[in-house]
C-alpha cells in the first residue's frame, strides 16, 4: 500500500505545502526552560501522507501546535506554499485555518456540545463561504459529506453530538473535513478511541477524502505499523527531534536510526503462531 503511494506520487510534480527550518519551541524560562520541539526541519508536499511517528512525550503534539498556529514558534521558521507564514494578526489567522484543519485525539471535545449536528455542519458551510447558499444546496451538500461517511444526514439533523457513538463522532468529524476541504489535515492520533474495525474505515475514508482534494495529511501516531500502512513519508521523533526521515519504505523497512529499530521491534508480531500449549502450561 505505501508503495502503491509513493509510485503514484512519484508521477505528479511536487508542490510544496508545508516546510519548516531549524523549528524549535522551548517551554519556559531559565532552569525551567525544556525543549519540546528542537530545531526540526521538515517539507510536506502538496497531496502526501505523512506520519511523524515517536513515543508519549517526544514532541508530537507541540510541533503539531506549531504547525496548526495554536502556540508561537520559539526559533525557526515555516513556510505555507513556498512563502513564509504569516499569521501575524488575526485576520491572518483565520485565512489560514481555512486552510488546516485539524482532528483530535477525542472526538468529545471537538464539538461544543450545544449545538446540533445540522448547526455543526452548518458552521463547516460558512466557513467555505456557503453561508448565503439556498435551503436546498446547504442540504445537499451536507447530505452528500454525511454519506461520504457512510452517516445518514436525514437520520443526524436533529440530534446532538453527544447522542452519536464514538465511531458515528469520528465519522462526523471526517464528514466536517469533506466540507471544509483544507490544503492540510492534521490527525494526532485520530482512531484511538475507536475499535480496529472503524479504525481500518476511518483510515480508508481519510485515504479517499485525500485522493479527491489532493489534501496534505499529517498524521501524529505513536504506532509505527500504522505509518507504514498509511504514508507516503515518515518522520521519527525523539526527544524532540527528528531522528529519521524519508519515504516509508526507507524508515521503516531499512531503518538506520537505533530509536526506529526500537520502535518496529516493540510491534507486537500478531502473525507469530501461538503456541498453545505453553499458554495451557502457565
Ligand atoms: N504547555 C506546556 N508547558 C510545559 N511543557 C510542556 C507543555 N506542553 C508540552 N510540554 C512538554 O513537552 C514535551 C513534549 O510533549 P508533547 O508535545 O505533548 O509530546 P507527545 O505529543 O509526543 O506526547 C513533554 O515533556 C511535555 O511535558
Ligand atoms: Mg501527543
């Protein structure tokens, strides 16, 4: 499968999308001061899948607030389609969230809990500038964003996000991406709520949601078999810098760095035999 991308990829030109240099955050000051995210460089292209891959405390989510413009960058710098990044006021900003989006961890705390599902999705159609679009477009366009998910818009309309399961909330959560149709989706850790089965049909509906609006997705995992299956490019972190890069091919089936080699070897091996006798004997 991440062969199958990267071919693919190979074929089209690459237009940057996202790069940093030297991007560093340090969090406090004096004695206290601790570096979370340590002079990384990096460049995302236009369409690709790429996971930045380490373990709980590596820097993951602090270079993905960076990137998402959330918190300031302490030295270094990013540049958005080839030129600097400039959110410097909040107008801005705001342009530039039209233009990265982001999943969370808990799909609970995405949602303000007031409103319906229909003013959820209503709020994705302003954002595209559909706000003034009639009655009947607003409804088929978030009918056609809710079966993209295999979600029944007609079903949703009236209920609130807390009354959905947890996979129904990751469905919805991707249906507000097809809306939104960003440059650049950011999922850190996107399918850790839900079981295996939702997690393989959230990850295919992500892949295809890709294909149809050649979307930049930057996926933040701690599971480095889940970056091999889903990316075009691996970046793996350690203590706050990138210790390996390249396609996920090269990081993961021929890595140089110890800390990867660590990290596929902590895969559990599910295709090992069991042998069942000794787990009769223990
Ligand atoms: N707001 C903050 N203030 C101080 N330290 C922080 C803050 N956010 C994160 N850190 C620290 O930065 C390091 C990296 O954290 P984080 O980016 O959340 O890692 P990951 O997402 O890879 O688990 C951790 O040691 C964490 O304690
Ligand atoms: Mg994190």
């Amino acid at each position: 499968m991440a062969q199958d991308q990267n071919s693919k990829q190979n074929l089209t030109e690459k237009k940057p999308c996202l790069s940093g240099r030297g991007v560093t955050k340090v969090f406090g000051i004096g004695k206290q001061a601790m570096t979370a995210v340590d002079h990384v460089d990096f460049d995302f292209n236009e369409g690709e899948i790429i996971s930045i891959v380490g373990e709980s405390g590596s820097g993951k989510t602090t270079l993905s607030k960076m990137l998402l413009g959330l918190i300031s960058v302490t030295e270094g710098t990013i540049e958005y389609q080839g030129k600097p990044r400039d959110i410097s006021s909040a107008a801005k900003k705001k342009e530039y969230w039209k233009n990265i989006q982001p999943i969370f961890q808990d799909p609970f705390s995405s949602y303000n809990i007031f409103y319906k599902i229909d003013a959820v999705l209503d709020d994705c159609l302003r954002m595209r500038g559909k706000g003034n679009a009639s009655e009947e477009e607003k409804i088929a366009l978030k009918t056609e964003a809710c079966s993209f998910v295999n979600l029944k818009y007609a079903e949703l309309t009236n209920k609130y996000p807390f009354e959905l399961s947890g996979g129904q909330m990751q469905r919805l959560m991707i249906a507000r991406i097809f809306l939104l149709k960003p440059k650049i989706l950011m999922a850190d850790e996107p399918t850790s709520m839900i079981d295996a089965c939702s997690r393989a049909t959230i990850l295919d509906m992500l892949l295809k949601l890709r294909d149809e609006i050649n979307m930049t997705v930057i996926f933040i995992t701690h599971d480095i078999g889940l970056a091999y299956y889903i990316s075009d490019k691996v970046y793996i972190m350690e203590h706050g810098k990138f210790v390996e890069s390249g396609t996920a091919e090269e990081c993961i089936i021929h890595p140089k760095s110890p800390y990867t080699k660590r990290l596929i070897s902590d895969v559990p091996k599910i295709y090992e035999k069991w042998d069942l006798d000794t787990v009769v004997n223990e």
